[in-house]
C-alpha cells in the first residue's frame, strides 16, 4: 500500500530535524590558535611581570577536557621553550584550561 504524501512528507521533516540535531551534539567548542596564544602570553606576562612574551600555536585547541596543545614561548633573547595548554573544563562555548611552561629551552 502506497504512503500518502503526508505521511513521507512527516519522515521527511523528521530526518532533517535528527540530522539536524546530531550535526549539532557532534560539534565541539574550540578556541582559535591566535586566541590561545594572546591569552597565554597575556597570563604568563602577568605572572611573571614581564612584557607579554611571543607564543605560537600550530593549531586550535579543541574543547574537550583533557585534551592538550603545544605551543612555543619565544623570548626577546632568542630562546625558545614549549608551553603546553591542557583543558580541564567546557561550559557550552567556554573552555577552562592550564597553562605549563617547559623548564628548559627546547
């Protein structure tokens, strides 16, 4: 027996509102590799006291707890070492994460 119209148009609106909300459970909070290394270079500058030193990211940092980025601190003498954000929460697009500097140059 052939469906009406009806009834496939339903399954229709029905699978695009699934699809819809499955691409929306799957995406992730990320934070750019730019915005990553400015707020890196500006908690580390506040620590230490120091002008805001030069830090690089090769990529973005995914929003997911426990994941991690390395980075790299180039200080004003040339000497580079690896800093290494790790995330330890996400609230919707908020994502929480420490900060660790190497202790020697890389």
């Amino acid at each position: 027996m052939p469906k009406s119209s009806t009834s496939l148009a339903s399954w229709s609106l029905a699978a695009a509102a699934a699809a819809a909300l499955l691409v929306g459970c799957s995406s992730e909070a990320k934070l750019s590799k730019d915005e990553v290394a400015n707020t890196m270079a500006e908690k580390l500058a506040a620590q230490t006291g120091q002008p805001k030193p030069d830090i690089t990211c090769p990529e973005d940092l995914v929003g997911k707890v426990g994941a991690s980025l390395r980075c790299t601190l180039t200080g004003s003498d040339g000497v580079s070492l690896g800093v290494t954000a790790k995330v330890t929460s996400v609230d919707g697009d908020t994502v929480d994460y420490d900060i660790k500097v190497d202790e020697k140059p890389s």
